[in-house]
C-alpha cells in the first residue's frame, strides 16, 4: 500500500532540510527504499528512509504549545499553532497567552484555544494577519 501524501510532503521536507542533491536523493529512494518515485514507496521503505533521514541530523517540528488532542469540529494543532506565531509576531513577544485569550473573548466570544471552532479559526487567522500587516 502507498504512503500518504502527508507522508511523502515529510520526505520532501527532510530532503530540503537536509540539503541532499537530486542525485543523492534518488539513491536513497533507489538504495534504502527499492522504488524509483516516492509515490511508489510503502510503509516499510518510508520508515527506513526515514530512519536514515533521522540518522543523517533530520527530525520533524513538534508542536510548540499545548495539545488538546483530536476534537472533532474544532480548531486544529496547526491552525492553534499558526494563531499563537501570529500572535507573538503582532505583538512582538510583549503579550502572551493570556492577552491573546482576552482578545478571543473580547472579539470572537471564544475564552480560549482550546474552544476555538475549525471553522472560526481561519477567520481569526486572517484578521491577525491584518492587523501585523497594518502594524508594520
């Protein structure tokens, strides 16, 4: 069975932060995981190229902040993610968690990340990024 697409993006990141030429990378795949295409690998090809990725100094970016696990209809890690980096670069690191969740409440009626709907998170997003746009 193929892998993801998440999973090939991963190795494709690896690559880049890595820094390994199109011949260097086409050996792995060739060598470490038996297939000419990354859209040909299987789990087991991945997770060895992974490991060796991880060998070679990669490791994948964990989230920084709390997780509040899989929630069904709520905001994703990602999304909570990308708000708390937007709203660090707004502020300037001069207001923090708790600033942030009183301008949720204050705004969108939401006491913090952890209650915030996925599909609310995309609009907070976009203000945030207006308003680092028009502070700079």
């Amino acid at each position: 069975m193929p892998i993801t697409r998440n999973q090939q993006k991963l190795i494709f990141v690896a690559r880049s932060r890595l820094r390994l030429t199109e011949a260097q990378y086409r050996a792995a795949l060739v060598e470490i995981g038996g297939v000419s295409s990354v859209t040909e690998l299987d789990i087991e090809g991945f997770e060895a190229l992974m490991g060796v990725f991880e060998y070679l100094g990669f490791a994948p970016a964990t989230p920084k902040g709390r997780s509040f696990g899989d929630r069904p209809g709520m905001a994703t890690i990602g999304q909570i993610e990308l708000i708390r980096a937007l709203w660090q670069e707004y502020t300037r690191g001069k207001a923090g968690e708790d600033a942030l969740g009183k301008w949720l409440e204050h705004y969108w009626q939401v006491s913090s990340l952890r209650f915030l709907r996925k599909e609310t998170a995309p609009r907070i997003i976009t203000a945030l990024k207006a308003m680092k746009a028009r502070a700079a």
